[in-house]
C-alpha cells in the first residue's frame, strides 16, 4: 500500500515538473471565464475544440454542453485524474487524454483554447500555423501572442483578459 502511494505521488510530482518545463504548471481558470471564453469564440454545436493542457476539464465539459466535440489534453497526472473523475460524474462527452499536446495533430480543430506560458509561445504559433486549417479560432487565456493580431478581446475589471485570434 505504501509504495503503491509513493509511486503515485512521484508520478505526480515528475508529471507537474514536466508540465512546467514543457508549457506551464496546472492553475485553474477562473470559473466565470468559462462561459466568457465559449462566447467569445463562439462554439457551436458539432464544432471541434481542443483545450491544451485541459486541466480539471472545466472548459470541456462546458463546451460539451453547447454540443461540441470536446477534447482536452494533459499531461500533468494529478489535475488529469480530476478531469477523468469528473468525467465519470458528468453527463457530457468530452474527451480526455494524457497526452502531451505537442505530440498531437490539431488538424481537425474548430477552436483551440490555452492557458499556457508565453514562453512556448514561439513555438507554439509555429504547431499552430502548420496544423490549422484557415477560419479556426484560437483562443490564449492570460497572456496576448504578441506576434499576433486578436480579433477580439475580453477584459473584465477583474481577472486575465482573454483573447482570440483566427488563423
């Protein structure tokens, strides 16, 4: 039992560190942002949305309400387990892997969301820009990509603004 436990929480800690190198360590989203998010982009049902780096599934099981394909991808074992456990108490189909997102086609998305560092922002508009289809939205929490034009911005008196983006 106690190596079971050990084992566990050393997978925890090495998945939180890798987390934070690759992109960023989980931080919830603020849950009224939620639906702020989903309007902005204006997810409709059918639509295909991937969450990088989904955390506890919050915004996927949102969008999954509004009849989108919902998928989310993690690679951090603790803030994973959460989403699956709220996976198994939801009535929404949503989708989620322990999956790096780096490893991942984005082809098929509609709409992309992140909550993720601007460090890997680089980067991570370069994956965006080879895998997108033209007309897809993208939508970065906190942080603008500078390099990047929004189309739109959210900005509350309180809270990170969000902006979205269209390749």
């Amino acid at each position: 039992m106690y190596i079971a436990l050990l084992i566990l929480i050393f997978l925890i800690l090495i998945t939180f560190f890798y987390s934070i190198f690759r992109a960023i360590s989980w931080f919830p989203m603020w849950s009224k942002d939620t639906k702020n998010v989903l309007d902005l982009a204006e997810v409709k049902s059918g639509q295909k949305i991937y969450d990088l780096g989904c955390g506890d599934g919050k915004l996927l099981f949102a969008a999954a309400r509004l009849g989108a394909k919902a998928e989310g991808l993690e690679i951090s074992v603790l803030p994973y387990l959460l989403a699956k456990i709220r996976q198994l108490f939801s009535k929404d189909k949503v989708t989620i892997k322990f999956r790096d997102f780096w490893l991942v086609n984005l082809s098929d998305a509609d709409v992309v969301f992140f909550f993720l560092i601007p460090r890997i922002y680089p980067q991570l508009t370069k994956k965006l820009k080879k895998e997108l289809k033209p007309g897809t939205k993208v939508v970065a929490y906190a942080w603008p990509i500078k390099e990047w034009q929004p189309i739109k911005v959210s900005k509350r008196d309180e809270g990170p603004a969000i902006y979205l983006y269209q390749i």
